[in-house]
C-alpha cells in the first residue's frame, strides 16, 4: 500500500474518531442512543473497505483494529502499522 493511501486512510480514520467521540458524548448528555451524526444508511468503514478492495481476511482485522483504535486501546500509528504489514503479507503470499 503506498504511502498517499496510507495517509488519506489515517485522516479519514481521525475524522471518524472524532465523530464517535461527539456522537457519544452528545448521547450521554441526552440520555439517548439514538443520536446519528452521519446518516444512518452511511457506513464509513466498510465503504473505506470496499473501496480499498481488502481481502476479507483483512477486512475483518481491519474492523478489529478500528475497534480498538474508537476505544483508544491502539494509536492510529500502530492501527496503520498493523494494516501496513497485514496488506505487505498478503501480497507476498499472493506473489509465491
């Protein structure tokens, strides 16, 4: 994966951070669950699956990275990290 992929992916990774974050506190203030931010038929992160055409294998580590990322359990440098090496594995074993 090039580095211009890599850095347009980190950005749309903040943007959708910062909107999870707004949208739970925004939540917690109204005492509701059913505050939506983007629209309820938009789905960030398997469009940015979709788009980038991950292997099911990796979509599925990406979602749990992202996971972990949305709870602050990872930085955003290590979830990059992590896909970096996953999408390089692929390749090789794709190109044996």
């Amino acid at each position: 994966m090039d580095q211009q992929k890599l850095q347009l992916i980190s950005i749309i990774l903040k943007m959708v951070k910062d909107i999870y974050g707004k949208t739970i506190q925004l939540e917690e203030m109204f005492q509701s669950n059913s505050i939506h931010i983007l629209s309820r038929d938009f789905d960030p992160f398997n469009e940015l699956i979709n788009t980038l055409n991950l292997s099911q294998q990796t979509s599925t580590l990406f979602l749990e990275l992202v996971q972990l990322y949305l709870e602050n359990q990872m930085t955003l440098h290590e979830l990059m990290i992590e896909l970096e090496n996953q999408t390089m594995k692929e390749m090789s074993e794709t190109n044996v």
